[in-house]
C-alpha cells in the first residue's frame, strides 16, 4: 500500500518534508512516528481527530504510531493558534488531564502498534543550566521570530515560557529519534514551524544524514468558510458524558452535502470505490442524505463503539416517528438532553393540573383544548381523556415523562 498516495487522495496532507526519503523508508521498514497532544482538558474533541486519523492510518498500515500526551508541554502553553497567552493550570489538573486522554487515545487506538508516552516524563528532569548549554544554543532567535507560530504573536506579546514551547517540542522529537526509533512526526498545519524545528535540532545534533521527516494536514475548513468542529451548541467533545453518542452522531449526520464527501475521506476508513459511490448519491439523491448517514456510522462506531450507534440510530428513529415509549431511560437522557426540561415530584396527578404547573401548557383552559384536540402525547401515547392520571414512575425506569405537543414539541420531565 502506497500510504502518501492514499493520503493525498483524501486530501490529508498538507505540507510534507523530503517526500521522496519519506516514500523510501515507508517502503524500505517499519516505520516509527508519533503525534501529540497537550492536556488543556479532560477530553480530546473532533478538531483532535484531523492529525489523529492521520496517525491511525499509519498504524494501520503496520507502521509504529506513538502517541505523545504532553504532560510537560501543556504545563506551559503552546502559542499556536492563540492571540493571547494560556492560563496555566495547576499540575494537579494537568495530570488529571493526562490520565483522561491517554485513556481516550487507547481506545481509539487498541493496543497493536501503538505506544503512549507522556513527554512529562524526560522534560520534568532537565535543569535550566543543562536547557540553556545544550538546546538553547542551538535555536537561533532570528530563525524562531520567522516561524509564524512566534511570528504571529509579536504584535500583541509572547512571554519567555511560550517562546522556549518550539524547542520543547523539538526536544520531544529528538528523544522520540533517540528513545524510540521515531523518524516522522505528523500534526496539525500551524505545527509546521515547530515540526521542521525539531528536524533542524535532529541534524545539528546527529548529523544532517540522520533521516527525520515533518508532514501536516490541513486546516479543516467548512464549505461556508467556517472553521470544521465548532457548532452553535459548542465543541463536540470525544467524552460520552459532555457530548452524548447521539449528539456526537447527529453532528455528523447534520452535515453540508458540499462537506461530506471530504469528511468521508478524511474520518472513515471506507474505500475510494465506496466513496465514489456515495458521492455519486450525493449528486442525484441528495435527499435521502446516505451519505451523511454512513459518516456518522462510521465516525460514531471508530469514537464511541457499534451499540452507541444503534443507539443514537434508535433515538433518532424514536424522536421522527414519535414513537419514544420503546426507548430505555439511558436513551431518554441522550435523546432529550437539549429538550424544554422541567422537574417534577413522583406524585399522580391529573393531566390537566399537571400540564399547567409544570408550565407545559399556559392555562387550564388551552390545556383541556389540547387534549381534546389530540396534541398532547404522553410517554409516546395520545391521551384525550381529561381525567387521566399522570404516574411519573410509570415509565422510563421511573425517571421520566415524556410529553409531546403537536407534532414536534417535545417536553422532558425529570422526576426527583
């Protein structure tokens, strides 16, 4: 398998150094390289995933990933990307942070071909005098200034801590090189400068016949120009708990018919003949959307495991037909997640008075027109006797009442 040409197929390199020594070593061995990540929060999100794929994709083609949890770096701030400089976290979050994404990573990952580091391991043992004679001498001030990562930061002000990030990071590629027969490192397009910096510490340090290569993928762009992972509900987040499987699977589902062909490419591991195909439906049956729906199987099965995406598919199908009295409580907790939410006690009561103090309905009267009329839906069933009793434990493991007014306003009530 020619790696770089499946690569350039899907669009997921960007910039890459040497590209005809990295094509011989990839044919020649095994070869070893490593992304990282630094631990600014307990849970990686979707931007994460565009340098991560990239690094599984090696893997799979039975080349050494490393994966580099950046426990020393994310202890000072990276100055990419930011106008501003970080707020530094206590290493006590640091760590708790370290130990929530390295979990992540190795279940996205497995266990074959793979090994986590943490560079918290070999930066936390060097000495300022130790840093400054053997490392710093070897950075020139003027080549870092036209790095855009510093470069872009000049106007506004870079602090000596995120100044010294680009030879941290090309420490990390240097003991990778040494440590762990690491010879490429891939990440994000704002990473080149950092990247190709570790390269020159490699030769200056090893010789300039020491083979170490850089390659990046692309800033991820919307069709509309907008910047890919960010949503008018916020970051969609790797973690179960703050952004559901289903969430997670209707953000891929959701996506712009001129965007899912590039996200297939990019985020399945689905074929190019297959890709065609679903572009091909793209074009002539746009409306049955199979396209976005194989996204967001695929995507949701690699993040969240196959049970999560029949669940999210059950929510779904739930939630269009009305049907959601065969959903268990746990698929009520995702599905109705961003649902009108109200609290309520386990006691009976009549529909009527219930509907009015949990402020379902405004008055009595519009109460007893609805239930009437047939609007109001509770747990799944149309109730038009307005001498029903509502039993909140009644359904949902006890938990929850479902309403439905109308065709498509939900209500989610919360028993405590």
């Amino acid at each position: 398998m020619d790696i770089i040409k499946e690569l350039k197929w899907r669009g997921a390199i960007n910039q890459m150094s040497d590209e005809e020594g990295l094509r011989r070593a990839l044919s020649d061995k095994s070869v070893g390289l490593y992304c990282g990540v630094d631990p600014t929060g307990d849970s990686l999100h979707i931007g994460h995933l565009i340098p991560f794929m990239m690094l599984k994709r090696f893997q799979m083609a039975g080349h050494r990933a490393h994966i580099l949890i950046g426990g020393g770096t994310g202890s000072i701030g990276d100055p990419s990307g930011k106008k501003a400089e970080r707020v530094l976290q206590t290493m006590e979050q640091v760590h708790h942070n370290e130990r929530c994404q390295t979990e992540q990573m190795q279940k996205l990952f497995g266990k074959d071909n793979i090994t986590v580091v943490n560079n918290y391991d070999w930066l936390s043992k060097l000495d300022l005098l130790g840093f400054l004679r053997d490392y710093g001498k070897l950075f020139n001030i003027n080549t870092m200034l036209n790095k855009e990562v510093i470069s872009s930061r000049l106007e506004v002000g870079i602090s000596f801590t995120e100044f010294t990030y680009q030879i941290l990071q090309s420490l990390d590629f240097y003991h990778l090189y040494k440590h762990n027969d690491v010879q490429l490192q891939i990440g994000g397009a704002d990473q080149w400068g950092n990247i190709t910096a570790g390269i020159d510490m490699i030769h200056k340090l090893e010789g300039n016949k020491a083979q170490v290569f850089a390659l990046t993928v692309p800033l991820m762009l919307k069709a509309d120009g907008t910047k890919f992972g960010k949503t008018a509900g916020g970051t969609v987040w790797l973690d179960a708990k703050k952004t559901t499987p289903y969430e997670f699977y209707q953000f891929w589902l959701n996506q712009d018919d001129r965007d899912v062909i590039k996200y297939l490419k990019f985020f399945t591991f689905l074929d190019q003949t297959e890709i065609a195909e679903l572009a091909e439906k793209v074009k002539t049956q746009p409306e049955k959307r199979e396209a976005q729906r194989r996204l967001a199987e695929e995507v949701t099965e690699f993040v969240h495991g196959k049970e999560a995406v029949k669940q999210a598919e059950r929510i779904s199908k739930a939630l269009f037909s009305g049907d959601v009295k065969q959903l268990t409580a746990v698929e009520i907790e995702q599905g109705f997640k961003k649902m009108p939410t109200v609290v309520v006690t386990a006691a009976k009561k009549n529909i009527v008075d219930w509907l009015v103090e949990t402020e379902i309905e405004k008055s009595k009267r519009q109460a007893r027109e609805d239930i009437t009329n047939g609007a109001i839906y509770i747990n799944g069933e149309r109730t038009q006797d307005l001498e029903f009793e509502i039993d909140p434990t009644a359904s949902f493991d006890g938990k929850f009442v479902i309403v439905r007014r109308g065709k498509k306003k939900y209500f989610l009530a919360e028993v405590k």
